[in-house]
C-alpha cells in the first residue's frame, strides 16, 4: 500500500519528505548556516588586513584600469599637429645575474620607440608605436590597446614614424626610411591639445617560474627628425612613475639614463607601459581573495552533502526510505534537489554578503582591490553559489556509493580539496597548475576570476595568481560535470544493490 500511494503521488511528496528530513537535522541546517557565516567571517578578516599607508597610489588609466606607467622618456611638447621619425639603430636588455651582476639576455616585450603622452603624470592617455624583440613593430595606445606591424626584418635599423591630425594619430613604419606601410589609425581617449611627444624606452620584468626578474633594455636611436608644433626647447630625459608600486625599480647598479651624441640619442629604461598583472601589482586585491571562504564553506557544505545519505545507512533507516518509495532513482533525485538548493543558497549569501563587506573595508583600508564590473560580481556570486550546489551533489553521489561517511568525506576530498590545494600553492609548477586547473573538479574556482590576462604582457599567468586557464563558466561546467557522472553511478548502484 505504502509503495503503490508513493508511485501514484509522484516525486513531490518524496521531495517534501527529502527537504522534511533535512530541515529537521539541526546539525545540517547549523553547518550550512555556518558555512555562510564563514564567507562571511572571512571576508571582513581579508577586508580589514588593510594595506599600505601613505604609498605612492596605483596608477589608473583612462578606461578605469590599473596600469603600470614606468619607462624612460626623453620628450618634448607638441602643440596641435606634428609628427616626428626616427630609426631604432639598436635595442638590448641586460638581466640580473647574481649580486651586482647582469648579463645579456631577451625581454620578448621590451620597448623603445616614439610616444606622444598627455602628460608625464602615470596613467595619462598616450600612443606609442614601437620595436620589440620578440614581437616586431607594435602600435599600442591607451594600455590595452596593441596593434601588430608589418613583418619586419630583425636587422636594425627600423624606422618609426608617428603622425598626430586633430585627435587621430597614425602609426608606420619602415625598413629603409624610404618606403613606409601604414601600422593604424588611433584616437585615445583624453590625448588633450599639447602633447609630451618624443623617444622613450620601457624593459618589463622578465618571467622566471613562478617569478620574475627586472630588466634594463638600452636603445640607440639616429635620424631624429619632427615638423608641426614642437617646442624649440632640449630634448628632456625623465623617468616616468619612478616611485610607482607597479615599478619594481632598477636591478643595481643599472639606472635610467638619456644622451645625445652628434645626434646619436641613446636611452637606458626599464619598467613597462601596460595593463597592470597581479604579479606587478603584488599589493592588490581581488575579490577572489575576499571569497578566500569559500574554501571553508565547501568543506562544510561537503561533510553535509555526504551525511545526508550516509547517516541512513548508519542508523539503518535507508531501508524505510526506499521502501516508502521504491523509485531509489527518484530518491536519490530529491536529494540532490534538496542539497543542492540549500548549498546555492548557503553560497549566494556568503558571497554577495562577504564581497560587498569585504570590498568595502579593503578599499577603507588602503588596499586596491581590482575593479569587477556589476556582471562579472553577479557572475562570482552565482558562480560560488553554484559551485557549493555541485559540489554539495558530488558529495551525495560519492556518499550513495561508498555508503559510509568516513569513506566518502575522504574520496571526495581527495577528488575536490586536493585539486585546490594544488592550486592554491605558489610553487606548483605552472603546467601541473594549469593541468589541475583543467581537468579537476578544481577548475570550479575559476568562476570567481576577475582578472585580466593581455597578450602584451608577459607575467605569471596561473591560478595561484588568479588566472584561470578555462573561462568562468566552463572551470564550473566541469564540476557539474563530475557531479552528473557521480550522481549517476549512485543512481545505478542504488537501483542494483541491496540498500
């Protein structure tokens, strides 16, 4: 009778009774509260860290960003509309090597070229277009924006010419001085009437696992000419953004240097005129590191998601359950449906709480904390919600299958929390990182990303620092996916076995 009232009821009675025997568990409904209030707890923990007093302040460029805004320029002003060409006779980069010492070596992305700026304030608008090692000619503007040259040959000189009209400024570039192709037309977004226009050259650090390495590029430049509005005064030599936290300085004994030699005009800089990377900006926060609770939250929302099935094989009440309904796939269902909701919601609340109060103390606090647009937070909140949900479900799968708790906490930390662990430190080599990152239910973190990897910077791109190697979504498409695989073998094993 109990079983034939169950089948003809269909699977919301057996819903009520799941969420019934949940609510019901104080400890489950306080581990789940706690979770929360973990995300929580954290949060105004990294919120009130605080950062730097009295620091030089990050520099931010015209669309909002952090930038790193540090080179050597040798400039003057240009009023209106002019250009100026030059060849770059020679570009080289010398890196650390020992105390005190350099030595020779290749920065793909070193820079020296022509540049006209605002102002020689950081994070002012500017176009720049310029020679690198390991990428030819590039026309970049605004720090996000890079543009490729033609191919040109890698024996100097090459030629570079700037032309400012009204608010367009176009770019080209030449292999003889004589036959010259058009790189781009820009506009950046605030260039301003009068111009710091001239040579300047930028040396980036240079990734070294899981760190980098300053570097000192110097370049020779010859066939200086301008035309338009120049000023009639020197060439001036200036390091831009010398006290900047986004410049790591000089390596001793180097130092930025300009002189003029019959014409000959040589520069020595380092530092870099480009999107700012947590690893330049190691000061920063992000609000990933404000959901650093997350962690805790799984785990606890885990151990639940195990117990929930594991305790009726315990007491020995599994029986009763599937004799009130003999659908053990149906079931099964319920529960996930039960913890699932519970998890999300459990997640969505230490997150939207946990992000709003943390961000709010750190940036109270002196620490920069990366801008999230409105989506992309949204997309973190839900995200971490989601991610609790499926993990929660992973955990009733492997407690289905393996039926008692010990047994299935372990399996499934071995299969979540050692993934993150990996991650989570600095001196796992990138490639098993990223591997980890891939592959693993692990990947689920990258739905908290909130950072920027750019083609024209080269940095420690890996998740310990923030950087997943998939997109947001599809890090957490593969938990879900480990969670359907998982829920399915419980749902055919409970249908086969003996409860």
């Amino acid at each position: 009778m109990i079983a034939s009232r169950s089948g003809r009821d269909g699977f919301l009675p057996v819903l009520r009774a799941e969420w019934t025997k949940f609510r019901t568990v104080r400890g489950w409904v306080a581990a789940m509260s706690a979770a929360a209030l973990m995300m929580v707890l954290v949060a105004l923990l990294a919120g009130m860290s605080g950062g730097p007093r009295n620091g030089s302040p990050v520099p931010i460029g015209p669309g909002g960003e952090a930038v790193t805004d540090s080179f050597y320029l040798a400039h003057r002003t240009l009023s209106g509309d002019g250009g100026i060409t030059v060849a770059v006779a020679s570009l080289e980069t010398v890196l650390p090597s020992g105390p005190g010492g350099m030595e020779p070596g290749v920065v793909p992305w070193a820079k020296a070229g022509i540049i006209f700026k605002r102002s020689t304030d950081q994070g002012s608008s500017y176009v720049a277009i310029m020679v690198t090692p390991g990428h030819g000619v590039r026309m970049q503007y605004d720090y996000t924006g890079d543009i490729a040259g033609p191919a040109s040959p890698t024996a100097a000189p090459r030629w570079l010419r700037l032309e400012r009209s009204g608010d367009a400024v176009t770019g080209y570039a030449s292999a003889d001085g004589t036959r010259w192709t058009e790189v781009a037309t820009v506009r950046p977004r605030d260039l301003g009437g009068t111009v710091h226009g001239g040579l300047f050259v930028a040396s980036p650090a240079s990734v070294d696992g899981p760190g980098t390495l300053p570097s000192v590029s110097t370049a020779d430049f010859t066939g200086l000419g301008v035309h338009g509005g120049w000023s009639a005064a020197d060439w001036t030599g200036t390091q831009i953004g010398p006290d900047s936290p986004t410049f790591a300085g000089y390596p001793p004994p180097a130092s930025g240097a300009f002189t003029d030699d019959g014409g000959r005009l040589t520069l020595t800089g380092s530092g870099d005129i480009a999107p700012a990377t947590r690893e330049i900006l190691a000061t920063g926060g992000t609000l990933r590191d404000i959901l650093t609770g997350t962690f805790p939250a799984l785990v606890a929302v885990m151990v639940v998601g195990t117990l929930f099935i594991t305790t009726e094989y315990r007491q020995n009440l599994i029986h009763v359950t599937l004799t009130a309904d003999p659908g053990r796939g149906r079931t099964l269902a319920a529960k996930a449906i039960v913890l699932a909701v519970a998890a999300f919601a459990t997640g969505l609340t230490g997150a939207l709480a946990g992000g709003l109060l943390g961000t709010w103390l750190a940036e109270a606090g002196g620490v920069y904390v990366f801008p999230v647009p409105l989506s992309a937070a949204l997309r973190v909140a839900l995200g971490t919600a989601a991610l609790l949900a499926a993990a929660s479900v992973l955990a009733l799968a492997a407690g289905a299958i393996l039926r008692r708790g010990a047994a299935a906490v372990t399996a499934v930390f071995a299969v979540v929390v050692l993934p993150y662990l990996l991650i989570a430190v600095p001196f796992t080599p990138s490639a098993v990182s990223n591997a980890v990152a891939r592959m693993t239910p692990g990947a689920a973190f990258a739905v908290q990303q909130t950072l920027t990897p750019y083609d024209q910077v080269d940095s420690v791109y890996t998740p310990y620092t923030g950087y997943y190697p998939l997109e947001p979504w599809a890090g957490l498409a593969v938990l879900a996916v480990y969670a359907a695989a998982g829920l399915t073998a419980a749902a055919v094993l409970l249908r086969r076995r003996d409860a």
